[in-house]
C-alpha cells in the first residue's frame, strides 16, 4: 500500500500545479487510497448513485398529489407505482449485483489485477473530453443493442423484456433487469473507458452522471431542471422520451442522446396529455 513519502516521490509538482482537480485527487489518495483502490469501488459508487439519485422520485410517488408542484410534471398521472413494485425493483437490483456482479469482480480482479492508481490528476479538459467520449460510445452501443432486442422476439423475451414490466417507469425501475442485461451495460460501463485511455478520476465521474441520466430516464416526470430539459435543441432523450419508449417500444432505443433516433427514424414525440385517449403533438 502506498504510503505519504512513495506517493510524494511519484508527483511532480511542477506538472501537478496546473491542475485544478489535483487538490481533489491528492485528498482521495491520501485519505481514501484503500477505498477507492478497491476492485469493489466502482460496483459501491454506481449502487450507492442508483440508490441515492432514486430515494427523492420515491418519496414523491409516495406522496403523489400531496405535492403538486411535483406531481404537476409527471407524464403518466393515472399509473403510480406502489410500494411493492419499489422494494421489487430494488431487490432485483441488490439480487443482480450480489449474485453476478460481485463474483465477476472477483475473478476478473484475481485473472486482472487493476494497475495502481496514477498520482497526477486529469485535466479538467480530460475528464470533460473522455467522459462525453465514453458516454457517446455507450449511448451508440445501448442503442443497437436496444433496437436489436426489440426487434428479435426471441432476445426480447429472454433478455429485454423483463425491463418492461412496467408501462409507466419509475426511479427505481432503472436497474429493473435482467442479469444479462445487466452485465452487459457493465461491461461497456468499464470497456469504453478503458479503451479512451479513461483516467479512474473521469471514469467514476462518468459513472455517477451516467447513472443520473439513466435515474432520469425512468423518473416518470418532465421536470424542467433536468438536464434533458437544460442542454439545447433537444440533445438529450430524458424522462419523456424514455417514459413514451415504454408506452411505445418500437420508438425511443437511445439511452441518453436522440440523435441515433433521429438518424434512424425511431423518435417519437407524442405525449398522452388528459385522460386515456386524447394525444397531441410536442417535442422532445
């Protein structure tokens, strides 16, 4: 294990200075160098986000129109999840990670050992450019993956379908998966950084915004501060584009962005407004 005097003799402060994330990164490596060095930590970081990013869209499904500056926004008001359908979703998500998640870790960790961890910092522009990097790779890959499921009724049934248990997603429906599915975004969770050449710094970043973003998928609601709504001329799918995939899952395949969509004709912009009948027209 590192210690004080071997982390000191591999940093060159005269590189290390010109780095606004290097206080930031000499804190973890100093005081949280057995934590964050662990095989464990990434499976830790991206559960803890699910769970923590989930817990407030929870509460307010919970508390439906007892909160209606809220529950204003929530795109499918006559379908709200129950407690049962939460502590299934969540379960199956401690279940996956417990189960598969965790031995793959271990034995991928005794075959692979991780390299030790760099003592200089990334630029903030390295943590920025590999980070929207490794995120366009994955939202290309989810997206064929996607399409391919939907398409094939054989991997649909198998694999993807357990996914839309549920017409009207909610937050903890993000990781409502199955094992298979499950691996695989992992898999490309870890590949596609490791392929850009990822420092671990822009890599767990990426991994609690990516996480986010999947947690806003499913929130069920349109609110306007999310980042789908703040990024401009409709870059990014969000809550409504993935809350009418699951009304209609012939449209919608791309996790994060909507260009894919838009290349392949699949964007569906329709959004159910009053009762169970009436539709109307409205971008995403």
């Amino acid at each position: 294990m590192w210690n004080v005097s071997e982390v000191a003799l591999q940093l060159p402060t005269s590189r290390a200075s010109e780095r606004l994330l290097q206080p930031l990164w000499d804190y973890l490596l100093f005081h949280h160098y057995s934590l964050i060095s662990s095989p464990f930590f990434p499976v830790l970081l991206a559960f803890a986000s699910y769970f923590i990013f989930s817990c407030p869209f929870a509460i307010l499904d919970l508390l439906g129109e007892q909160v209606p500056a809220f529950y204003s926004y929530k795109i499918q008001k006559e379908r709200r999840p129950t407690t049962s359908m939460m502590m299934r979703s969540l379960g199956m998500a401690v279940y996956n990670n417990l189960v598969f998640v965790i031995p793959v870790v271990l034995i991928n960790n005794a075959v692979m050992p991780a390299p030790p961890l760099p003592a200089i910092a990334p630029t903030v522009w390295e943590l920025f450019s590999g980070g929207l990097g490794a995120l366009l790779i994955f939202d290309t890959q989810y997206f064929f993956w996607h399409m391919a499921h939907h398409k094939n009724g054989h991997l649909y049934k198998w694999v993807h379908a357990i996914h839309h248990d549920y017409i009207s997603p909610f937050s903890w429906s993000t990781e409502h998966l199955s094992a298979v599915e499950l691996m695989t975004v992992g898999l490309w969770s870890n590949l596609d950084p490791l392929l850009l050449q990822c420092h671990p710094l822009t890599t767990w970043t990426l991994t609690i915004f990516s996480i986010w973003l999947s947690v806003e998928d499913h929130i069920g609601y349109d609110l306007p501060w999310t980042p789908s709504r703040l990024v401009p001329f409709g870059l990014l799918g969000g809550a409504l584009a993935h809350d009418l995939h699951h009304q209609k899952p012939s449209s919608n395949f791309a996790p994060f962005f909507s260009h894919w969509d838009r290349l392949f004709g699949t964007t569906n912009n329709v959004v159910k407004q009053t009762g169970k009948s009436k539709w109307d027209e409205k971008d995403i």
